[in-house]
C-alpha cells in the first residue's frame, strides 16, 4: 500500500516545488546561444539560497551541481562542464532540485536554443504533451502502469522512443521515494494509486530508439544513437478525478511569453 502525504506535508513539498518553478524561470532568459552552461548552474545556485533552500541535487550520491543540465542527445543527469557553451538549434534539458523545510521539489524543463528545426520542435511539443496525458492518469484508482501507458502510447504513436531505464517516483523528505513510475507499461497494471500520494511523471523521449548509455562519468545518461531527448517533469498529488499539481511551468513561460 502506497503511503498518502499529510495536509501539512503536501503544502511543505508545494513551497519547495514552486522554488523550483521560480528558479527554472529564472535561468530561462539565460537560455541563449553563447552562454555557459555553468553560468546557469551557478545563478540557479545563488537563486535557491537566497531564497531560503538549498540545491537539492549538490551532493546527492556525489553529484557536483545544482541543476542537471542534458543537451541535444543527452537525455537526463548531465553535469555542467567549463566551457560547454549553448548553441543555436541545441535543445537543453534543465532539471532541478530543492530541500527546503525537510521536503523536496523536483522539477524539469526542455528549451530550445535559438531556433531549432521543425524536427526538434516537434519532439519537444510530444514530449510535454505526454506529461500531460500522463498527470490526466495520476487519480485515485488508477494504477501506475496507466500513467505508463498513456506516455508511451502518444510518443510511440508520433514515431519517438521511450526511455525504460529511467522513471518517475515518489516524492517527500526523500527525492526519490516509492512507486518508481515508468513511462512505459501497460493499463490496469502496477501499484494502485492513493489519495494524497505525492509523485513525479517525468517522460524522457528520444527522437529515435529508446536505448540509452551511460557515460565513464557515472551520471550523465545519452541516447544510443546519438539522436535528440527531451525531458520535461512535473510533481502532483493524486486525488480523486484530477491529480493536484504542486510544481509549475507558469513562471517559466511568463518570462518567455509562451503560450502553455
């Protein structure tokens, strides 16, 4: 049985969750050809603790930086490197993390750099609308293995591939609590959803296969052949005919006059 958050818990994860919504809008108008990667990692840095949170992922299993940040054919876990410079057409995954109050937000964002093919837009446009159709899954009832299949059925149907060795989870004082939640399986199947359940959906969808490397770096994870992967995560509680969701795209679009 699946163990529902508390009333108090859910706000705490909401306040850490919507820090990281601030912090994402705040390193997305950085997001432009020419610029550090690490500039945004150390300004996502000074952001979280100016406002009262610590980086959630600096340190976490040994991992170096405050943000994740996979470009092009990397599909999550990148770390910032001296001297990789964004590109015109490049596509950058910034994944971010904050421990605040005891309590973790989590969350992640697919920009594009510049101006990117038709192609890419249109991996990244599937891939958010996957996280979509998988939160319209997370309710009361259902089991994981809906959520899966939604996300899997819209990439798969668009010709994408789907990363299997990377899921979704639970969220709370840890940053990766129970269920895992895949992008993948099968409707009906898997651990049924409860009220008050905290999760991430996060669909990770490449332009080709669904295989995937690691790097000798022991984090960053690319695809097999090379091909682009978006990325795009959000938290939610599941409740009863529409999952609550805690973390937020609404600032990151209101400083790029994005139309959600």
């Amino acid at each position: 049985m699946l163990k529902a958050k508390s009333a108090e818990e859910i706000e705490l994860i909401r306040e850490s969750s919507l820090l990281v919504g601030k912090t994402l809008a705040e390193v997305a108008p950085m997001i432009q050809p020419g610029v550090s990667v690490l500039d945004l990692d150390k300004r996502a840095y000074e952001f979280i603790k100016d406002h009262g949170g610590h980086p959630g992922f600096l340190g976490f299993n040994g991992f170096p930086n405050s943000l994740c940040i996979s470009m092009n054919e990397v599909v999550v876990h990148g770390i910032p490197k001296a001297g990789q410079v964004m590109q015109d057409g490049d596509i950058i995954s910034v994944d971010c993390g904050v421990l605040m109050n005891g309590f973790y937000g989590d969350s992640a964002y697919t920009f594009p750099v510049g101006e990117v093919s038709d192609e890419v837009m249109k991996l990244l446009v599937n891939t958010k609308e996957c996280l979509d159709l998988g939160i319209e899954q997370a309710i009361a009832g259902n089991r994981v293995g809906d959520i899966g299949y939604a996300v899997q059925a819209h990439a798969e149907n668009a010709g994408f591939g789907v990363v299997r060795e990377l899921v979704g989870h639970g969220l709370g004082r840890d940053l990766h609590e129970p269920p895992e939640v895949p992008n993948f399986g099968r409707r009906g199947k898997g651990p049924k959803l409860v009220e008050g359940l905290v999760i991430n959906i996060e669909p990770m969808i490449n332009m080709g296969r669904k295989e995937v490397q690691q790097h000798a770096d022991g984090w960053t994870i690319y695809t097999a052949d090379r091909k682009p992967s978006a990325h795009f995560e959000h938290t939610m509680v599941v409740r009863k005919g529409k999952a609550e969701l805690l973390s937020t795209f609404e600032f990151i679009e209101q400083k790029l006059e994005i139309r959600a």
